[in-house]
C-alpha cells in the first residue's frame, strides 16, 4: 500500500509493480517508464519479475519488444559503434551495417526502409530468397530464418534490390518477366505465367520462387512443355511428319494415344473422332 498523502516520499505503487492483468504471458515494456530499457515479465496476470534489458555485444542498449530484449535502431549511431550490424525493424531482408559506408541498394531506388535518416547509407539488402538472420548477423536462406514480427517478403520482385529501374532508363524490363510471383501456388513446377504456351517453368516452394528454367527435348526430338508439375509431351505441338517415330498419350483419355509411325489408325471407320485431338 502507497504512504500517506502527507509523506513526502510517497512513490505510487504501480511504479514499481505495474499491472499485468490482461496481458499475455512473457517479456513486456515497462508501461510506467515508456521508450526505456526496462521490462516487466507476466505470467497468467500475474507480475513476477521487472527489470532492464542488457547491452549487447557492440555496446548497444537492448530494449523490450515482442517479447524480447532486441536492438533499437532508433538508438544507434555507427560512429560510436562501428562494428554493429542490425536488423531492419520492418523487413526481414534488410539491415543496417555499420562498418560498410555505401549501401548495396542501387541509387535510383528510393529509401523505404522508413528507418532512421542518419542510417540510410548503412542500409543494406539480401539477395532473394536470402533473409537477414537477427542472431547470426548474416543473410542467410529464408528456410533457415525466423522474421518474427519483420515483414517477410515472398515475392522476388518485392525486394528492394529487385525493384525496376526507373521510367527514363532505356533498359527497363519488368521484374516479374524475369522473376515470376510464386504467392499462392503450390510447391513444385509451374508454367511461366510470363510465357503463356511456352516450355519455360518455374519451381516453387513455400510460395518462394526457387528456380526458372526450360523444359527439354525428348528421344522423339518432341519439345516437353509443362504441366501437371511436370515437363510434358503436348500433342499441339505434334507433327508425324517431322516425328516419324514419336508416340504419344492422348490428353484427355487414358485408354487412346498417337504412333507416328502407324499411319493407320485401329480403330474401326465407323466410329468418329471421339478423342477430340487434333486432326493432323
């Protein structure tokens, strides 16, 4: 209980055991010293612990927030901490080096980390599918990474280094020409949604593009194209004439197919084209 009013010394009680009634088990700010250092721990509305979050490694002040003591770089200022190397706060692939000056983001894109001003030219990016690694320090495969509360992002051209290069430049080529969305398709092979009715894929997983190719030629000298998740024969594309010795399944019933090398089909005059392929 709080000393009498008439007590000079008198420090309300909250200050020193905040509420946790409705929060959620784990690490919290201290709600009664905004913006600092200090943290409280709750467990089921219970208050059982305040305290400070330490300093790390390059000197740096760790504060509270989602639910971990974590750098702020907000507080950070490479001149007096050359070494450091922080996450972006809101980007899984960016992050803040401070002992690389020039960034690796190319000048013509403009800075959109909204990070603080006097570290824009310490920002740097990942490769894609790379993500920034918060304990490691290091880029690494987006397998390998928990982003936590910082954007993920799947979508190669939503990268920053990804990103077009401006409208006056005469070399321009649309990111997503080169590097197809994977966003909501299954894992496995696709056809390029940039190359309608081509043999060119793409290969995804977890919604990440993983690799862009072509499908091959077969021993009938018939280009495959893809389908299915797989590199496929496609009668559209057969001619007997230049595939003499080709055989190939029908599209649509599993019983029927085509030999190029039987000009004669077995199946009796009187009986129409009911495979609905293509009459060459």
């Amino acid at each position: 209980m709080p000393l009498p009013m008439s007590s000079s010394h008198r420090i309300p009680c909250n200050v020193d055991a905040p509420s946790c009634v409705g929060l959620e088990d784990g690490l919290h700010p201290n709600p009664q010293r905004k913006d600092s250092p200090y943290f409280i721990m709750c467990y089921k509305g219970f208050l059982t612990y305040t305290g400070k979050c330490p300093i790390d490694k390059h000197n740096l002040q760790l504060f509270p927030k989602n639910g971990k003591c974590r750098q702020n770089i907000k507080t950070l200022h490479c001149g007096s901490n050359p070494t450091a190397i922080v996450a972006h706060e809101k980007r899984c692939e960016l992050y803040y080096n401070c002992s690389k000056r020039h960034t690796n983001i190319p000048s013509y894109i403009k800075y959109y980390g909204n990070g603080p001003e006097h570290l824009k030219p310490y920002l740097h990016t990942c490769t894609y599918p790379f993500q920034f690694d918060s304990d490691l320090k290091i880029c690494r495969n987006f397998t390998e990474v928990q982003c936590e509360h910082r954007r993920v992002e799947k979508d190669a051209c939503r990268y920053i280094y990804s990103l077009p290069l401006p409208m006056s430049s005469s070399h321009r080529i649309p990111c997503n020409v080169d590097a197809p969305s994977c966003v909501g398709l299954e894992d496995g092979l696709h056809p390029n949604p940039q190359k309608i009715d081509s043999p060119y894929f793409i290969m995804c997983y977890k919604g990440y593009l993983t690799y862009t190719g072509k499908c091959p030629i077969d021993k009938h000298n018939l280009q495959l194209f893809p389908k299915n998740g797989k590199c496929r024969q496609n009668i559209k594309t057969l001619h007997c004439g230049s595939n003499p010795t080709a055989i190939v399944a029908h599209e649509k019933r599993c019983e029927l197919y085509y030999n190029c090398s039987k000009r004669h089909t077995n199946i009796p005059s009187y009986i129409k084209n009911f495979g609905n392929g293509p009459d060459t």
